[in-house]
C-alpha cells in the first residue's frame, strides 16, 4: 500500500491520528430527522472528507459512516463538504444507508 492510502485507512479504523486537529470535534448538523456529523481525516497536507450519519428509530441509535477521496487545503472546508455530501447522502438515500 502506498503511504497515503495506509494513513486513510488507518484513519478510517480508528487507530492513530497523526495530531490534535485530526481528532477535533466539530457539531453535529441537524438535517430533516438525521444527525450530520462531520469527521474529515487528514490526508497529508490536506483533509478528506468523511462524516457519520446517525437517526434514532425506535429508540436505536443507527449510524452510516461515509467517506469520500475528496480533498481540500484545509480542515474547515473538509467539515463543510462533509457535511454538505452527507446532506446529499441523506437526500439521495433515505434510511437505505442504514440497510
């Protein structure tokens, strides 16, 4: 694997983020019954986009995790695309992201 693809994927398991800002907490969004919460994960200079998707159902918390090869210069535009991608998942498929 090309070291690149390691760090991402190693991001999107969980192990090891390389500094403090890879593991900031930003706010979830609210959007037509579901929770956004972005996630962007560092992809050497720049930030990828990644977030979960959470609604409750019956009192079951049910979570989809995206992530998209999507890059941008900096953390702040990652947070705003996730969540705008995660808006569009949500818009395009509903609850089947939970199937």
């Amino acid at each position: 694997m090309t070291p690149g693809i390691g760090d991402t994927l190693r991001g999107i398991f969980g192990s090891g983020a390389r500094d403090g800002a890879a593991q900031q907490v930003e706010q979830p969004v609210a959007y037509k019954g579901y929770m956004i919460q972005p996630a962007p994960r560092p992809e050497g200079p720049q930030w990828l986009t990644a977030g979960v998707i959470t609604k409750t159902v019956d009192e079951t918390v049910r979570e989809h995790h995206f992530i998209r090869g999507d890059l941008y210069p900096s953390r702040d535009s990652a947070v705003e695309f996730s969540i705008s991608k995660g808006q569009q998942i949500i818009d395009l498929e509903g609850d089947r992201i939970f199937e």
